[in-house]
C-alpha cells in the first residue's frame, strides 16, 4: 500500500494530466489522495514543494531506468542507455523537461533543488563510466638491483622519487595513473556523446515512417539504432595498438 506522500505524488500526477500545473489546487490533490489538505501541506509545505517533489521523484526514476539498461551486457551499455532515455522523455514530460531544460505550458517549474539538465545528464553519465569495464595489464616486476637502489637513494634525488619515479615499478604505475585519467576522460566524453545524440532525436524527431502517435511505443525509436550504433563503433571501439582495452 502507498504511502500518505507516494499516494500525493500520483495524485498530483493525475491532476497534471488533465490541466496546466498553474490550475491544479492543493484541495483538489489532496482529495484524489484521499487524505486531508492539512496532510498535504505537512508533507509539502506548499505547492512549490509539491512540484519540486513530482520533479526529483522523475528524475529519481529516470535514473532507476539508467541503472536498469546497465544491467544489459556491457556492450550494450550505451545503447541500451540511449533507448531509455528516448522513451523515457517522450513518455514523461517530467522527463523531458529535466533532461532538456524545455518546459510544456502545462508542467510544474523547477526550483534551486531540482537538477539542471546538464547536471541529471551527467549523472546518467557517470553511472555509465562506472559500468564501463577495464582491463589493465600487470606491472613489469622490480630487479634487485631498482630494490636496492630505492632503499639507499637519497632524500630528493631523482631515484628517491620525491623528484621523479624511483624503480621501473613507480614509473610505470605513475604511466597507468595519468593513463587511467585520460581513458576515464575518454571514457566519460563517448558516454555523454551517446547521451546527447539521443536527446537530439527527443528535441528533434527523426523523419520516421508511419504515424506520429507510434513514437511512444517501444519499437518506435528504433531507427535510431544505425547512428546510435554507428557512434558506438566509432567512439568505443578498442585500439588493438594498445595494451589498454577499455569498453563500454
């Protein structure tokens, strides 16, 4: 059973469905909840804060939806990613305006505590970079003689390595830490890519066949799978060059 505040939240929704935010009374929510408008107001305290929880609670879900396409094997990350938020902004004007900054007449506006769309972008962003997978390859092993010589170096020369790496050791592992950081920069610009050619084709719908009303169902953003593809293989492809694989 909902909550007193869960069961509010989705009155509320019910309400926005069938006029402007601006238009929706308090009394009204509080009705199709079945509470009283006094436990409307302790949960809320105004009608701001009522919009400002519908808000957090869609992007909440939104981001519930990005861990969920995570959970599809991993070089289906970015596509898989991409499809959700296509569906998720076209059937959540919610969605839509947090992730787009792009507000219907009829929707609530956000306040200071709502994310911005780059900041619920990036969000998703990261949740992607944390599910990427890394294969690093081992450290060349340490001689005796770099051993020894790391022992007895003294303070502030180049060997002791408050100046520079002191053994084939330190200076490979100081190599991967300036390598991680660039791959994870990589790594994070390609997902935001993904990210945003797919909110392109939320602002700006593709000439697809057939009938507009088609582009809630889950087949309808398909067609975006050729280019959402086509940058995957272009962005996330693996240098066979290199000794570092790094993918999505």
């Amino acid at each position: 059973m909902p909550t007193a505040r869960e069961a509010l939240l989705d009155a509320a929704l019910r309400a926005l469905a069938e006029r402007p935010w601006r238009t929706v009374r308090m009394v009204e929510v509080a009705a199709l909840a079945g509470v009283s408008r006094q436990t409307l107001y302790n949960e809320f305290g105004t009608k701001g804060g009522l919009a400002t929880a519908l808000l957090r609670r869609a992007a909440d879900g939104y981001l519930a939806g990005v861990d969920r396409a995570l959970a599809a094997p991993a070089p289906e990350h970015p596509a898989a990613v991409a499809h959700w938020t296509v569906r998720a902004a076209r059937e959540d004007p919610l969605v839509r305006g947090l992730l787009t900054g792009l507000w219907g007449e009829w929707s609530p506006r956000p306040g200071h505590e709502v994310p911005a769309p780059a900041q619920l972008l990036g969000l998703a962003r990261d949740r992607m970079v944390a599910a990427s997978e890394t294969v690093t390859p081992p450290l060349p092993p340490t001689t005796l003689g770099e051993t020894a010589a790391h022992r007895t170096a003294a303070p502030g020369s180049v060997t002791d390595g408050t100046a520079a790496p002191r053994t084939v050791t330190d200076r490979a592992a100081a190599h991967r830490t300036a390598t991680d950081r660039a791959a994870a920069h990589r790594t994070a610009v390609r997902c935001e890519t993904v990210l945003r050619l797919a909110l392109s084709y939320v602002i700006v719908p593709g000439d697809f066949a057939g009938p507009r009303s088609q582009c809630a169902e889950p087949d309808s953003w398909s067609p975006i799978t050729p280019m959402i593809t086509s940058e995957i293989d272009t962005s996330f492809s693996v240098e066979t060059t290199s000794p570092r694989k790094t993918m999505p």
